[in-house]
C-alpha cells in the first residue's frame, strides 16, 4: 500500500478528486489498460492489486513482459496525461475497487489550480520514481545495454519557463567529471540536483539483494567494480533525480563514459524554493515526473520476465513518428537548455 496521495494532496485537493472520479468495482483478470490502445482515464486503485506489464510498440504480438505488482493508492494511465503513450498493460491481480477520472478534466484542473498541480505532479513523481527503483533494486532482471547511440532529452526542459531557468542557472555550480569516474553511488543519498550539461553517463547495479549500508561502507572500489552498465544518460538527464525526490539511498551507481559535464544545485537551496513558490513547483514536478516517467519506458524494454522460459525479446532500435506537438516541445526544450548553458557560460560543444 501507498498514501502517497494521503501524503501529498491537502484535503481541498483531495475532495476535488472524490468528486470528480468515478468507482467502479473490477473483476479479477480484467485488462484495464493496454499500451497499444488509447486510454482518455486515469485509473486510481483504492482496493486490491494490478499486474503491471510491458508491450514493444515494434511488434503488437509481442508477449507481455512482467513489470511487477501495484497495491492500493496507485495511480495508472499517467503517460497521456503528460502527453506520452501509455507505455504499460495493466490487468487485475483480483477483484479491485478503482477510481476513475476523465484525462483532459484533470489537465483543466492543473492548468487553472497551481497549488493542485504542484501536489499532484510531485504525487506521481514519486509513485513513477518508485516504481523505478522497484526495478533497479533488482538488477538481474535487466539486461545489460551494450553499446548503443544515445539521444538527447531536451524536450523535458520545455516545461519550464525562462524565468525557472534563470533560477536554476543562478543557484548551482558546474563540474567538470573525468571518464570512467563515478558521479553518484549506490548505496549513498542524492544531495543535489545534477542536470548533464555534456557529455554520457551510464547506470550500472550491483549485483543481488540491494543492501545499502554494506554498498556505502564497503567503499567505492568495492561497492562499483565490475557492475554492468543497462542504461546510459544523455545530455539533458538528471542523474539520481529518483533518489533527490525521496531522501532514499540510491540503488544505481551513475558513472561518466566520457569526460561529462554536470550543473548541481544544492538540495536545500531547491526544497526552499519549491516550498514558497507553487507554480515553479508545479512545472518543476511536473518535469521530473516526465523525465523518470521515459527512463521508466526505456528501462521496461530492457526487462527479463522471471516467469517466463522463453529469452529476452529482441528490441530493435527505431524512429517513433512525431507530430508538430512533440517537435515544437523538443524545440522548445533545446532552446531553455541552450539559453541555460549561455547563462552558465557553456559552449554548445562543451
């Protein structure tokens, strides 16, 4: 069970959404979700249990690849209502009580409701950051990545205005990170925002039952030799950002591949502005809720199902079709990040 609603959203917020949803009580096996069709709900679980499972676009016979399980005071269908396909199958485990509420109601809700959209956006990023974290916490299922071509993550940086970029770009200090040198470890907490200004970083877990205490303690040579790198980070990511959300200690290690370049802003610095100024909050969450929400979609496809005999399914690389929308957002998002680096001082070429 989750309260994470109960945690974040105020009573006022909360009464918004009793009235607003719809419950509906489910059947056990019933399909509520499917990443290969359109959904205009998002879908809160009040009672009982979700299978959670991942479909390739490239191939709609595919098998479904098990992500896991989702109790009570979780949210799903969230990809639509960043403007991102809904990336997951979701079935009932058992007879389930859900609560239903119409997409582009809720999207009118967070535009016209700035201290709703700051509680809400920062609900579902810790729910997706969670969910991650169930995964890397339990590396053998994930494949190793291998070498491949990286692509920016600009787009994100379009939720921002010009003004949060000047914020974030006068309240930090940049760092300079030599290849093969570790920027976060397993096992340690996040203290800072870090934005890759330049360069490729890779996630890599230690192998086995994730133990924090033994990962910090054991020291740095120790706790990151020989762990194999499933994912990589581009220009534009934010490396640890999951762990930033929650205090907890972070269960990859993150390491450049190439002489990086990172921007940090200090914890504390962040936490205040975000508590005194809700619409920066609301845009903030919203975008960290975006950015784990498409590590999510990219470490899914790397996933092994336990139950299954059958190997991994192949993942091709691919060019998803984008509309005028997801052009303009990317566009949008390049033209903050640059306008960050020029504040920083960065050349474009690092």
């Amino acid at each position: 069970m989750t309260d994470t609603l109960l945690q974040e959203l105020s009573n006022t917020d909360l009464d918004w959404m009793i009235t607003h949803g719809k419950r509906s009580h489910i059947p056990e096996g019933h399909q509520l979700l499917d990443s290969r069709n359109g959904t205009d709900s998002i879908y809160v679980l009040i009672e009982g249990k979700f299978d959670l499972s991942f479909v390739p676009f490239v191939d709609s016979h595919a098998q479904k690849t098990s992500i896991g399980q989702l109790t009570q005071g979780e949210i799903v269908g969230i990809g639509p209502l960043f403007g991102r396909p809904e990336i997951n199958c979701i079935t009932t485990a058992e007879p389930s009580l859900v609560m239903s509420m119409s997409v582009s109601e809720l999207q009118a809700k967070l535009r016209e409701d700035i201290a709703f959209a700051a509680h809400f956006h920062r609900a579902i990023a810790i729910m997706l950051s969670d969910r991650l974290r169930r995964i890397f916490e339990d590396p053998e299922r994930i494949r190793f990545w291998g070498e491949r071509s990286v692509k920016e993550v600009l787009s994100v940086f379009g939720e921002l205005r010009d003004s949060d970029v000047d914020w974030l770009a006068s309240f930090g200090a940049t760092e300079a990170i030599a290849a093969d040198k570790v920027l976060l470890q397993a096992g340690r907490p996040v203290d800072a925002l870090y934005v890759l200004l330049d360069g490729q970083m890779s996630i890599s877990s230690p192998g086995g039952k994730f133990n924090p205490l033994y990962l910090c303690f054991s020291g740095l040579e120790n706790s990151t030799r020989d762990q194999k790198a499933f994912a990589t980070l581009s220009k534009g990511s934010m490396p640890g950002i999951i762990s930033f959300l929650d205090f907890r200690p972070l269960p990859v290690t993150i390491r450049a591949v190439k002489e990086s370049l990172v921007y940090a802003v200090p914890r504390q610095t962040l936490v205040t502005k975000l508590q005194a100024d809700n619409s920066f909050a609301s845009r903030f969450y919203r975008l960290i809720a975006i950015e784990i929400l498409e590590l999510l979609h990219t470490v899914s496809t790397r996933l092994v199902d336990p139950h299954s005999d059958a190997g991994p399914p192949d993942i091709e690389e691919h060019d998803e079709e984008l509309d005028m929308e997801d052009l303009q957002q990317m566009s949008e998002g390049a033209k903050k990040f640059n306008w960050m680096l020029s504040q920083l001082g960065v050349t474009q070429d690092g």
